[in-house]
C-alpha cells in the first residue's frame, strides 16, 4: 500500500511512550507501520519520549525526519508514565487515540481488534493481558490492585495496568494527568459517559532492555484514585507526600487507640474520656484529614512536562512551552 502521508485530522493516533528503550525502536516502529499501513485509513504515530538518556531520543529523532507521519516528543527529563500520556494527547490529532507501550510486550497487531471494536460504538477498549508471560508476585499484585480499582471506580475493566487502550479522542482531550493517572484514564472516560469494553491482547516476553515500574509507583495509584473521587480527576502530585504523611499519622492514631483500649480493659482500668491519650489520638486524626485535603486542594506550581523540543519532517526543531503543546511549522 503506498505510503499515506500525514492529515490534518488523522483517524487514528497511536501513542507510543518511550523511556529508555533504543534497542526496542527500530523493530517496534517497522512491525507497528506494517500493521497501521494494512489498516486502509490515515493514522499519525507519536513517540513520546520520557528524558531518556540511552540514546533512544536520537533513534526516534531520525524516525520522525524521515517519515511524515511519526511525530517525536521528546521531554527535557523523566516526568513518568502519565505525563509522556498526556503529552500524546496533547500532541496528537487523531480521531481515535490508541496508546501504547515501547518495550515491544504489547503488540501491534491487537491494534486493528482495538479499533473494530470502537467501529462497534464504543468509546473505550481497554487491553486485558488475560493470559500473562510473567508470574509470581508482581502479576499476583497487578490482578489484586486491578480487581481493587474495579471495585472501587465501578468501572468493569480487568486489567487497569495493560498500556495497550484506546479511546475516542472527545471522551479524554480534556483530563489533565498526573502521577499515576494513566491507569484510570478508563475512569475518566466513564466519569464522562464513556461506553467502554475490554479486548483480550498479547503480553508479550520482553525482548529488550528492563522493567522501568516499581512497586512504589504502583502503590500511588490508589492516592490517584482518591483524588480522582474527590475533585474529579484533577491530580496534583502533593498528594503523594501530604497523603503519605497523613496515613502515617492515621497510623499513629490507631496504635494510640489500642493503647486506650488496652488500658480500659487492663488495671488500673483507665476510662477513655479521662485518658489525655484521647487527645493525642483526635488531633492526630484531625491533622491527618488537614494534611489530606491541603494535598488535594493546592494549587499546582509546575507544569506536568516539559517539551524540549517536537521533532517532525518537514520541520524545525523547536521549543515548546511547559506543558503544552509546540507549535508546528510546515
């Protein structure tokens, strides 16, 4: 099929996050074209570039010069998994956005299921890697915490931690993410109305390079998912240590607790409302709360990215503000 250059208005945006992954590039990009050129529409590719510092920025720079329909955003540092989503969302112009990872264990020819089924009339199809290459405690812990976020955002999606989704661009051009927030970009969308699916895909072995994702990252999901309840998914990143230091002192209020109920039930058989611990515990309760909030409702003081430059052919590399999308010159 010739090669179809790049539209105003593409039908489809495949965004790829790149972070350290230059021996990945070059077959990754080859197997995605080949399957996104047999697709018989117009589609754009956008690698985003998480400050990688491996040489993957150079590999993806020669990629977009030469090909129209590749575009590289390359960020002056790592801001991590949901602001390189957000900045593929930013820069993209697709219909239809499909995100992906760069390490090669989503695989592209999933691509076309994705898309027939939001021909179908959804809005959202997230990936389900149902039958997983990896086992033990990692995966035990991603289908606990996938089961968990089920749960509590009603959302039927089995698989929060699968990179490989897509949406209708009107169900998530407006969200602003943060921290871990790309993991519940299914959330927003239903928080919007989104009809959304699962598709079984591929995990793949991985081929190249390591594992970017602890245990750490994926723990703050769960603070994401607070603040996506209480404000509406407006993620400000002092929620991580304001909300740390809030359960720590929840913590503390709970062993003071039973403290006081040891010491009620134990001579000298102190009552609670004469105990001065029942003091302690309450302020440490209400601090906690305080520290909770002011997490949740500070104002944010720095973008969620910053582009060093935007890289495409036919154009001039250039800088682009923080946060938002460069301009583009022909």
């Amino acid at each position: 099929m010739p090669r179809q250059a790049a539209t105003d208005t593409p039908h489809v945006s495949v965004v790829v996050l790149v972070y350290d992954e230059v021996d990945s590039i070059e077959p990754l990009h080859r197997e995605l074209v080949g399957v996104l050129d047999g697709l018989g529409t117009s589609f754009e590719v956008i690698y985003v570039d998480d400050g990688s510092r491996d040489g993957s920025t150079e590999r993806l720079g020669q990629l977009a010069a030469r090909d129209a329909r590749v575009r590289l955003v390359s960020f002056r540092r790592n801001f991590g998994q949901a602001a390189a989503a957000q900045a593929g969302i930013d820069h993209s112009r697709g219909r239809v956005v499909v995100f992906m990872d760069g390490d090669m264990r989503n695989d592209p020819h999933d691509i076309p299921h994705l898309l027939e089924k939001i021909d179908e009339g959804y809005d959202v199809v997230s990936g389900w890697r149902r039958e997983r290459r990896n086992r033990g405690l990692r995966v035990g812990l991603s289908r606990i915490g996938s089961w968990v976020l089920a749960g509590l955002t009603g959302v039927g999606v089995s698989d929060f931690g699968c990179a490989l989704n897509a949406f209708r661009r009107e169900v998530i051009q407006d969200v602003k993410l943060d921290g871990e927030m790309h993991r519940l970009l299914p959330a927003y969308a239903a928080a919007v109305g989104a009809r959304i699916t699962e598709l079984p895909v591929s995990d793949r072995p991985r081929t190249y390079g390591r594992s970017k994702h602890s245990a750490w990252e994926r723990s703050r999901v769960l603070l994401d998912l607070v603040t996506l309840k209480l404000i509406g998914g407006q993620s400000i990143r002092p929620i991580y240590w304001l909300g740390f230091a809030a359960f720590v002192l929840w913590a503390l209020a709970l062993v003071l607790a039973v403290i006081m109920v040891a010491q009620r039930l134990l001579p000298p058989y102190v009552h609670v409302h004469a105990n001065l611990l029942l003091v302690l515990d309450v302020g440490l309760v209400i601090i906690g709360v305080q520290l909770l909030l002011a997490g949740l409702l500070i104002q944010r003081s720095w973008p969620p990215y910053v582009v060093r430059e935007v890289i495409e052919k036919r154009a001039h590399r250039q800088s682009a503000a923080d946060g938002r999308p460069a301009l583009r010159h022909g």
